[in-house]
C-alpha cells in the first residue's frame, strides 16, 4: 500500500487536515492508518459546504 500516492501511513487526524488543505481542491482525499483500530484505514476526505455561518473546512471521516 505504500507504494500508492493517496496512502499516508501512521499520520494523525490533525497533520492529514493540513495536507488536505495544502491540497486546496474540494473533493481531495487520502488515506491514513487508523489510530484507534490495529489494521484498519482512515479515509479523509476535503470538501466545503455553506450554511447560515461562514464557509467551514472539514475533512476526516471514518469509516471502519
């Protein structure tokens, strides 16, 4: 899995946040290690949405 560029291995939550913005593009994503389950991945992905208070980034999900 290394070998794949979306695969960033044993990086937290915060540090896949601030690749993903660096990225700059809504829909980006990468996958990460899950800190809390031995084996499985995290899935993080950037996109932006509006409401009634300014625009907001988000970014990890996880699915496991």
């Amino acid at each position: 899995l290394s070998a794949v560029s979306i695969y960033y291995g044993a990086i937290g939550q915060e540090a896949a946040e601030k690749l993903l913005q660096r990225f700059g593009r809504d829909g980006s994503f990468l996958l990460r290690d899950s800190r809390t389950m031995e084996g499985a991945f995290c899935l993080c992905v950037s996109y932006y949405f509006s409401s009634t208070t300014p625009l907001s980034w988000n970014s990890c999900m996880t699915y496991q």
